[in-house]
C-alpha cells in the first residue's frame, strides 16, 4: 500500500515544525515528506488522500486505558476498545494490567498481544502489574512479561502502599529498564472516600479523598526514584501540590515525567454536584486551583503527557448510589476534541506542543517508536480537523461502554483519519464519501 | 401559596417561602393531633410507601403514622427482609415499587444522594427520610417547628448544633434551614468530626463547648456512634462527654430560656447528661409529636390535598 498524503498541515512535534505538503507512506513507513511529491514518487500511489485543510501529526499515542480484556469484556474488550482508539485519532494504546486475571506475568501479556494482533485496529503496548495479582505483596515476574512484550510496570488502580516494596521494584525496574508508572494515592488517607475532600464533599455528605494521599505518594515516589535510579512516570497527576513536587524533581534533575487528562483540565469535583456518577473518577476531580494548576503545568512543561485513563463501565455501574459507583469514565473518542478546544483554542498550548503531549511524549516516556513525523518513522499518522464543531453524542461512540462525563458537550476539532502502519483503520465516513466522489474513482484504477 | 415541588430532598434547594408553608401547615395539623379522632380523609384513596434500606423505627413509624391519620394506604419495604438481601440494585427495587404505581416514596438509605437517585427514576412524589449524611429535612423541620413554638420564630436566633457534624445529615439540613430563616448557626465540635472545609459556609464554628453554647436560645445535641471512636475520631466516649457533653453546668453558658433538642436515639451520659436529658429544657418528647405533624404536612402539600378537606 503506497498512500499520498496530500496538502495537509504537517506538525512535528519532536523537530518543532509545522509546514505544508505532502507526505507519502509504503511499506508500512514514511516514505518521504516535504513541500510537494516528486512526480516520479508519486507513481504507483494506489490512493492519494486530500488532507487540505487538515492537520497531519504523528500517530496519537494514549499510555493509559482500561480495554478490560481479559475478564471484564462486557465494560470492554481489546477490539472495541481498539476501534474507540482509532476513531479518536489514536494510533496506540497502553492497557492498564487491572485485568481480570491481573496483567502480571508472561501469560497474560502474551494474551493480550496476541488479543491486540488478531482484534486491535490500533497498536497495544500493554503494561504489566508490578506485583503479582495486583496484591501488592510479591513483585511480579517483570523481565519476563518485558520479553513478552511489556513495555513498563505499573500498579494502577492498586497503588503500592509500602515504601519498601516501592523501593524494590523501581530498582528492578531499573535493572531491566523499564519505566514505572505510578497511581499516586495512600490508601489510607482515601478509605470509603468516592469523591475530592473539600466544600462540596462536605455539602454533598460524601466521604471525601483529600488531595494529600496524592501529594504524600508524589512525593514519596519521586524520593524513591532519586535514591533508586527508577525513571518514575507519575499517572494522572491532578492536584497543585502533586505538580509543583514533580517541577521541583524536575528542577533538580530527577528522571521523573507525568501525565494528566483531560478531565482534570476540563471538570472539578462542583461537577460531581447533584452525585453526577459518571463524573466520579479517581483520582476525583479536584478544585478550580488546581485545575488551573494542571494548565500551567501543561503550559511550562511540567505534565510531559496527556493520558485518557480511558476507563469503561457497564450503565449498572454508573445508575446507581453515587458511593457503589465505578470509578472512571471513557475518553479515547473525546480526548483529541477536548485538547484542541480547552488547551489548543483557549490559548494554553500551541498546536504543536498539545501534539508533542499526546504523541511525542508519550513515545519518549515509554522509549517507543513513533511521535515524528520524518523519513524512517512509522507510518502511524493522524489527521485531524482543528475547525470541525462537532457535538458529544455517546450513543455514537464506539467503546462497548458509554460512561463519558461529556455527553453534549459542543467541542472544535476532531480525528478524520487514522492510519496504522500506512494502513487507514480509521476514517469519518462523510469525509470519506466526500473524496470518493470528488476524486471520481480516479483513486481504483 | 401551594408547594409546587415533586419531591421533598433537602432544605439546600428549598426557599424561605417553602419552609415557612410547611411549618405553617405543620402547625395545622398538630391540631388533629389533639383531638380525639385522629382521623381525617384528606388523602383517601392516595398510597405511601415507606423504603428504609436502615434501620429507623421511629422515623418509619413517624411518616405511617401521619400517613394513617390522613387516610392514604401506607406500605412498608423492610430491606433487611427483601430482594435486597438477594442483590437486587437500588434501581431495580425503586422500577419494581414504582410499577405498583404509589404517590409517594418515602426513603431512607444509608447512601448520600439516594433520595435524589430515586426521584429520578420514578414519577411519583419522593420525600427522603434521610440520606447518608447528606440531609434529613423532615427533621430539621420538625426541629424548627419546635423552636417557633418556644420561641416564636427563628429570625436571630442563635443555635448550637454539638457533635458529629462531619457524619449528620440532621446537622446539614439544619444548618440550611437555619439560615434561611435568619438564625445564626454555630458548629460545635472537635476537628475530627468536622466536615472539610465547614468554614466555607456562613457558620459559626467553636471546638470548645462552653464557648459554642455561650448565649445561645438553641442547643441541638447530635447522637455519638460508637464507630467513630473504632475509626480512630476521638479516643474514647469517655473523653468526649467530657468535653463535648452537654451537661447541666455547662448549659449555663447559655441563654437562662435554652431550648435542648435532640434528635433521638440519646445516649445519656455520652453526648448528653441524664439530668439534660430530662430536665427543664429539654423539648424532645415535644420533637417526636411534631414530627408527625411535620410528615403529614408534606404528605398533604405534596398531594394536594384542599385545605377544607384537612379541617373536616
Ligand atoms: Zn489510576
């Protein structure tokens, strides 16, 4: 398959440019780019797409979701999951191993590799659980889930508790270079608690989480990682203190990056109001300070990532007491519109440097190809309407769940096409009809 | 002025206005109360179902009973004795009572937002009974009701709510209802058993007992659970009567025509001192009747009922 991309907005965010022109993929690669295609490039193109007027960017990258496979495919499986990816622009997911079993050994990852292989539209890095079961008590067999395929170790949704054990594992980490991606939360802090401590919990009558089990575990880990040599990725950060303790580590040369979402940048806990369940994540949204605190660390570098912590549940899951409420909500479909509307439009970040966020940063974190856009890279390529308008309409996503916090929220900019090692695995579908009669079945010669 | 509200879920989103027709109205009914046939036929025809997911004896057989004297048909879902025992959803149980089609659903469940849940999946009225430690507007109603009695309004008054505010959802929806109707409330308590941020609201908040009763016309002890001190929020129950207490030598900090409520079960000689308990202050034997009479008020406004009809 040899694809022409024609006329778009190229952003590189790993060389920091952005110009027009043409970008042609074979063999799974680009193949070259620049202003304009040599005509003796362009023979044997077997389809040539129109990107004027669009953004072309390296292949979104999301280092946190849940797909739920295997033991929860009715919240998710690896396919639908796959296919939410693809339609929100993402080229590569990295699964959470909270899976049921865990994620935790060279079975389990092999399982979902090969779940990946055979279902998946888009690329699966999965991660694997830093102790065995997610328990907590035994480290689990990581040299062999990384030769299987693993590319970090993680103890989301089950943060590790003890220091010691903490210690021990970013120093096998260490041994076997992988990252460790951590859930930042003393457990004992946020016992029963569904929701952030502060004014509204307390009008709400709802057990609050207060934002220090977040900054104690930052800070603890970030220590950790000084001593160990652990290069430390710190998930979902979302409280002030939490981000002005990773710019300080930063300042003074720990290897340690983090990630936010967009729910942090776009909700605070006054949207929990009226135990609004599907607005019930963890960690819980927070307060207006810090979520102004999540965009100036955007904005100077301090978060490297934006995540989703696409985390699906079934409707019994979120139609019911807000205190039996699953925690989480999805986000792969509404991530890319809400980046370019509340951090891109709003002035936060350029275009470029929202990209770099969610594609560059990512690669880099994890120490995976992908994230450029030059001769060589894959050809996992994203392309984009920064000006589409369009609305959130959860009946029309594609995730096997539909526990979204934004439902009919009116957001700019949104994935046209999504390509996977020069293959399309994703395109609107009125786009797509578009083109076909625009180019008159030139294109199927 | 009719209550226009579907249901009654707590005194935060209410009005001044609201407050006052249900007390107003409560003070009619009272009057049935007194006679010797408690029984009018104002909501003949029209049926309650009571749900307590907890335990409350009293509070069930407070909103039956005005139920009762009113004339609806009042059944009782008892959680411990149903389908909920088999794992049934709070949603399923509320779809399956609403499709036998009742007026009014009274509940009473130990989650925060349970009434407001129920509200949303049904068409009939909801009055919540108490919700987690959310709110318990009909007793913060029936509370008022008894000040207004003693003391012939609200407006600035001052009123001490002592204990565990943190976990009471009396206290919230006192603290709401207060307000509203021009009362200076304070908190009392040790930190621990404040809620975060307390002092966001328009309150007055004393950790020192002698100085949150001083000059007050209003003590409203709040019940202690043992669980609070196995979770580690004060050391022992022994400790905090001393310091949390309300006793016969401290109330004299208050004004010399206090009011001490409470809003039951009492554990004397905890939170409150036998001789408080059942002394010249106290008024709550006079909370229990007015409870009722509170109930049947918004059983009334809420369905309806004529004025004529409540006075046959
Ligand atoms: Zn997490």
């Amino acid at each position: 398959m040899r694809l022409r991309i024609e006329g778009g907005q190229m952003i590189d965010p790993a060389s920091g440019t952005s110009r027009a022109g043409d970008l042609l993929l074979d063999d799974g690669v680009i193949a070259w780019i620049g202003e304009r295609l040599p005509e003796a490039e362009a023979r044997g193109v077997d389809r040539v797409f129109d990107a004027s007027g669009l953004v072309v960017a390296p292949g979104l990258m999301d280092m946190h979701v849940h797909l739920r496979e295997p033991g929860h495919e009715y919240k998710e499986t690896i396919e639908t999951g796959g296919r939410a990816a693809a339609a929100g622009g993402f080229t590569a997911v990295v699964p959470m191993p909270n899976t049921l079993p865990a994620t935790d050994n060279r079975a389990t990852v092999e399982f979902v590799a090969r779940r990946a292989r055979e279902t998946s539209p888009v690329r699966v890095y999965p991660a694997v659980a830093a102790t065995r079961g997610n328990e907590n008590t035994e480290m689990s067999e990581i040299a062999d889930a990384k030769d299987a395929g693993a590319v970090a170790v993680t103890d989301d949704a089950f943060p590790l508790q003890s220091a010691e054990m903490t210690r021990r594992v970013m120093e096998y980490c260490r041994t076997f270079d992988l990252p460790l991606l951590t859930h930042c939360e003393d457990k004992a802090l946020t016992k029963r608690g569904v929701m952030n401590e502060g004014i509204t919990s307390t009008v709400m009558g709802l057990q609050g989480m207060p934002k220090a089990a977040e900054d104690l575990q930052v800070a603890r880990n970030i220590e950790l990682a000084e001593m160990t040599g652990c290069r430390l990725h710190i998930q979902h950060i979302s409280s002030e203190r939490a981000i002005e303790l990773v710019r300080q580590a930063k300042a003074r040369g720990v290897a340690v990056t983090c990630e936010t979402c967009p729910q942090y940048f776009c909700l605070t806990d006054e949207d929990v109001r009226g135990y609004n369940t599907l607005a019930k994540c963890n960690p819980p949204l927070r307060t207006k300070a810090d979520q102004d605190a999540v965009k100036a660390g955007l904005a100077d570098g301090t978060i490297d990532a934006i995540a989703t912590d696409h985390a699906p549940h079934a409707v019994n899951e979120k139609e019911c007491e807000f205190q039996t409420a699953a925690f989480g909500m999805t986000g792969l479909e509404t991530a890319l519109g809400l980046v370019l509307t509340h951090l891109v439009d709003a002035g936060i970040l350029s275009l470029g440097e929202a990209i770099g966020k969610m594609s560059t940063a990512p690669a880099r974190i994890l120490n995976l190809p992908g994230g450029r856009l030059e001769a060589g890279a894959p050809a996992d390529i994203t392309i984009f309407d920064p000006a589409a308008e369009w609305v959130v309409d959860p009946a029309k996503m594609r995730s096997r769940s539909r526990n979204t916090a934004f439902a009919g929220w009116e957001l700019t900019g949104r994935a046209v096409a999504t390509l996977v090692r020069g293959e399309i695995v994703y395109e609107d579908s009125a786009r797509h009809s578009a083109q076909e009669s625009a180019h008159g079945g030139k294109d199927r010669k | 002025m009719n209550l226009t509200r579907k249901d009654i879920l707590g005194l935060q989103e209410m009005s001044s206005e609201e407050i006052l027709l249900i007390l107003n109205r409560a003070a009619d009914m009272k009057e049935i109360l007194s006679r010797d046939i408690k029984k009018v036929p104002t909501l003949r025809g029209k049926s309650v179902v009571t749900m307590f997911f907890e335990n409350s004896t009293r509070t069930r057989m407070s909103f039956e009973m005005a139920a009762k004297i009113l004339s609806a048909d009042v059944s009782g879902f008892a959680a411990s004795t149903s389908s909920v025992q088999k794992g049934e959803s709070l949603k399923d149980t509320i779809l399956t009572l609403d499709a036998m089609k009742p007026d009014v659903f009274v509940i009473r469940h130990s989650a925060s937002g349970a009434a407001q849940f129920t509200a949303s999946l049904t068409g009939a009225h909801v009055i919540n009974a108490g919700d987690g430690a959310h709110e318990h507007p009909t007793q913060a109603l029936l509370d008022m009701l008894t000040i207004i009695e003693h003391k012939g309004g609200i407006e600035g008054l001052t009123v001490a709510i002592v204990g565990d505010i943190a976990h009471s959802r009396v206290a919230r929806s006192n603290i709401w209802g207060l307000m509203k109707l021009g009362a200076t409330v304070r908190i009392v308590g040790p930190e621990t058993l404040l809620p975060a941020e307390i002092r966001q609201l328009p309150v007055e908040v004393h950790t020192d007992l002698r100085s949150g009763i001083r000059g007050c016309d209003v003590v409203n002890v709040l019940r202690i659970q043992l669980e609070r001190q196995e979770a580690g929020l004060f050391p022992s129950l022994r400790e905090y009567a001393q310091r949390f207490g309300v006793n016969s030598n401290v109330l004299r900090e208050a004004q010399p025509d206090v009011l001490v409520m409470h809003p039951g079960p009492m554990n004397r000689g905890v939170e409150i001192a036998p001789d408080v308990a059942d002394g010249e202050f106290s008024v709550v034997t006079e909370q229990v009747t007015n409870g009722v009479a509170v109930r049947m008020a918004l059983l009334y406004l809420l369905l309806g009922g004529s004025p004529d009809a409540a006075s046959n």
